[in-house]
C-alpha cells in the first residue's frame, strides 16, 4: 500500500505540487491518467532513480507497488515542457 506523506502546491511557475510517499506491504499500484509531465525520484532496495512520466491518456495498471519504497514527485503545470524530452515520446509512457 502506497501512503501518501506530503502533497502541496508549488510557489514555482513551472510546477503544479510536489509529493513525497512511502510504501508498507507490496501491492497493485494503478497510475492514474494526467495530462500533465512528471518527475519521480525513487528509493528502492538503497537504489536511487529517476523516471519522468508523461501525460497519460488513460490509468495504467504497473504491477505491484514493491514494500520499503519511497518516492517524491514533481507534477508539472500544463503547457510546462523538456526541450530534450518531447512530449509526444513521453505520452503513456516513463
């Protein structure tokens, strides 16, 4: 079960909120569908990575959520983009 720690907005212009969570238990872990860009930075097993998600066009089961893990979450604000990642290739996927 993914718990959510902290969820605020951002006084950035770039950025809707940011998050921080944690996980108890390995379960499913369905991502819901934005339409917006985002950065998730995860602590799994003492491994650190970064992922950025794209807009999702509709909620996406991605197996289950591992037990231990922790993550923080930069949502960005629509129309906000990465000249080096398009959009377009980024669309339903991470």
């Amino acid at each position: 079960m993914i718990i959510i720690d902290e969820e605020r907005p951002s006084d950035s212009p770039f950025v809707e909120r940011i998050w921080r969570s944690h996980s108890e238990g390995a379960a499913p872990f369905l991502s819901i569908a934005v339409s917006r860009c985002e950065l998730v930075v995860t602590k799994l097993h003492g491994k650190i990575t970064m992922t950025v998600r794209g807009p999702e066009t509709k909620a996406t089961p991605l197996g289950g959520s591992p037990s231990d893990g922790e993550w923080f979450g930069i949502l960005l604000k629509l129309g906000t983009f990465l000249p080096h990642l398009p959009t377009r290739s980024l669309a339903d996927t991470g």
